[in-house]
C-alpha cells in the first residue's frame, strides 16, 4: 500500500482569522498570513490532497487484493485456518467416540456376572476412560488451535482495513485543509473599498471648446494606513459618440518620457505607481485635446483608484464623475470654472477587462508613475482608511476584474462592472 500522504499544508494560516481590510494597521497584520502566503498553502494543500487522493486510491486496490487473498485457500493463514478447522472437528469426534467406549464398558461392568468378569470389565472400563480424558484434552487443543488460526486470519483482515483507514483519514484531512485553503483564499480575493484611497482630477475645466487642448493633472492619494501598489483608472466619453459620430475627445498621459494615448472605449489603468507610502500624493499630468469638428456635447471623466498590498489583492477607492460641457469651436466662454467631482451613476462604477491594473496601456509597462508623476506627502486628507464595502469573487485577476455587463453608453460601448457589494459606500 503507498504511504499515508501528510497534509502539510499549513493548516494555521487559514484559521488565523479573516482577511483584512486594507486600511488594518500594520501592528494587527504582524500574525496574519498574506495573500502570496495563502497562495502557496492553497497549492500545498492541492498537491497534498492529489498524492492522498492517488494514496487511497492505491491503498483501496491494496486492501481488496489483501481481502481476496486472505479468503483464498492457498493463503497461509486462511490454510492453518482451514487445517485447525478439520483437526478439531476430527478430535470432536474422537471424543465423541471415546465417550461411546466408556458408555459401552459401564454396560459390560453391569452386565458382568463372575467376579473374573468383573475384573476384566473395569479394567475395559478404566482404559475407556484415560482414552476419553485424552480425547477430551485432544480437542480442547485442536479447538484452541481453530481460534487461533481463525484469531490470526481476522486479525490480518483488520490490520489490512485498518491500513486503508488512515489512507482514507488521510485523504479526509487533505480534503479538509485543501477546502480551507481555498476558502481562505477567497476570502482575501474579496474586493475591499478603501475611501481613503482618493483619486481626483485638478484643472480639468468645466466648459471645453473644440479645437482645443487642455492641461490637467490626475492626483491620487493614499490616505489609508497601508503601503499600496496602485493603479489609477480613467475613462473619458463625449455624448456625441452616441449619435454614431466619432470620439471627440483624445486624452494623454506623461509617463515622464512622453506622451501615450488612450483607447478612448474602455476604462484603462494608467501610470502604476508600485509603492505609496501612507499619506502620499502622486500626480499624473494628462491632457485632452478636442476634435475642431466636434458639436456642443456634454461629456465627462471617471477617475479611480485600484490598488494591492500584501493581504489583499483587490483594493478599489471610490470613483468621481467630472462632468463638463463641448462647446463649438470658437466659442468664448469666458473664465470656466473647474468642472467638480460627483458621485458616479449607476453604470459609471466600473473597471476593464483588457486592461486589467499592471497591464494597461501604461500600468507596468514603462515609467511609472515615479517618472510620470510627483510625489509629495498629502495634506488634508481623510483619516486612515476603513473598509467600506466588500464584494465577492469566484475567480482572481490581479486587481479583481470578473463579471461583464453591456452597458448602453452612446452607440454602446461594452463597459464591465467594477465589483461592487455595498456601492453606496464608495
């Protein structure tokens, strides 16, 4: 039979409690497993659970040959058993005989007339008897020798089963632990909603006028208790894209170096920045250049943050809506207030499935944000973050992108659902 399998999967990492937010303090993260240590026990207890699964299915042949084997005739033991067997069942009847004799030689005693008769018939008689004490002894060993051949033969039976058992308790352990693992993994996988975590446009106006460019700049602030890897999320869209004319608006990024383009159909992630402390800014400059052609429209932007640590993969901030107003080209409106930050509608909370955070048109793909952006401590910011929200998942991608809905945006561009449990609280 192959071995018993050792669950070796650290089974304390996924009772050590849930997961965390992403805004716990540093001092109550010290005892809990990470996310890439979850990780590697889930694997640990998948490969484990597949040599126990492999190891009962071996010990499960090994105990049927051994059961089939033990019941054949040839089997030693089952032989003795056999041999035993028909030895007591002859000194049964040795004494049963024996008794016969000692039956027939009190009758002849009895029927004795003569004292010479006598004489001779208890002798008969005596002899009859130290042969039936004998025989009694005779099968009162071949019986003990039956027992102990059937003893032996049941015994081999039971070690055999109880082999298997701790093959198959093995198994139920791997099992255990594999589906502990995968629920604590789970659990970290669950999308957090960080509201310290703030991303927010400066200088983008409210009015535009086509023909022209604008200069912008993205800040995102890390005003959680937790260094994070982010990757901020943008998206701009016309209303005329909707009447089937083409997209007004085309809007860059500085990644320190130079200029990149985005799609202009789907939300992206732009400028990564791979380590933000507690309290840092960082800024991305961009800037939106509108077709001379376009009409009077109004549009507006999406800004984000999503972001990882070490517990949790999925950290989303809250998403602002800009709205601002196309107008004509050579239209003078005069001095334009900036356009302000709104909660996002329903349909706007959203994240792209192609450009997932670290692979988008910029997340890691070049300079990020240290080359692109300016770092500076933040100021007037929240308190450190809490969780606001969580949602669930049933399968990881880096930052959490799973479900997809088609949402009606203009001529309807295909847009899929930032994961969301309680979107009220971003």
């Amino acid at each position: 039979m192959a071995a018993a399998v050792a669950v070796t999967a650290p089974v304390a990492l996924f009772t050590a409690g849930p997961a965390l937010a992403a805004g716990t303090p540093a001092a109550q993260t010290q005892h809990q497993p990470t996310y890439a240590e979850l990780e590697k026990a889930a694997a640990d207890a998948e490969k484990a659970y597949e040599k126990a699964v492999a190891a009962e299915a071996e010990g499960r042949k090994k105990l049927e040959a051994t059961l089939d084997s033990l019941d054949s005739d040839t089997h030693p033991l089952k032989a003795a058993t056999i041999t035993a067997d028909r030895a007591a069942k002859e000194a049964a009847g040795a004494e049963a005989a024996a008794e016969k004799a000692v039956a027939d030689a009190e009758a002849a005693l009895e029927a004795a007339g003569s004292d010479t008769e006598k004489a001779e018939a208890q002798q008969a008689l005596d002899a009859a008897e130290a042969d039936l004490a004998k025989a009694v002894e005779a099968r009162q060993e071949a019986d003990a020798a039956a027992k102990a051949a059937r003893t032996a033969l049941d015994d081999a039976r039971v070690a055999a089963v109880r082999e298997y058992g701790v093959v198959k308790d093995t198994l139920e352990k791997a099992r255990e632990t594999k589906e502990a693992a995968e629920a604590a993994l789970a659990t970290a996988e669950e999308c957090v909603r960080e509201n310290g975590l703030t991303s927010l446009a400066v200088g983008l106006p409210s009015e535009v006028v086509a023909g022209t460019t604008v200069d912008f700049t993205l800040r995102v602030t890390n005003g959680t208790r937790r260094t994070l890897a982010v990757d901020p999320l943008v998206f701009f869209h016309a209303d005329s894209e909707g009447r089937g004319e083409k997209n007004p608006l085309e809007v860059q990024w500085s990644n320190g170096s130079g200029w990149r383009t985005l799609n202009g159909s789907e939300p992206e992630h732009i400028a990564r920045i791979d380590t933000m402390k507690p309290g840092e800014q960082s800024e991305v400059k961009l800037r939106m250049k509108v077709d001379s052609a376009a009409r009077a429209a109004d549009a507006f932007a999406l800004f984000a943050g999503d972001a990882s640590d070490a517990y949790r993969p999925c950290v989303l901030g809250p998403m602002k809506r800009y709205d601002f107003t196309l107008l004509p080209a050579g239209s003078k409106p005069g001095p334009v207030d900036e356009a302000e930050p709104g909660r996002p509608g329903e349909d706007d909370d959203k994240r792209p499935v192609t450009a997932e955070p670290g692979k988008g048109t910029g997340a890691g793909t070049g300079p990020s944000a240290q080359g692109g952006a300016s770092r500076q401590a933040a100021t007037g910011t929240g308190a450190g973050g809490s969780l606001a929200a969580t949602g669930t998942s049933s399968a990881m991608a880096p930052l959490a992108l799973t479900s997809a809905v088609t949402v009606a945006l203009g001529a309807g561009a295909v847009l899929t659902l930032r994961r969301r449990k309680a979107a009220d609280n971003a």
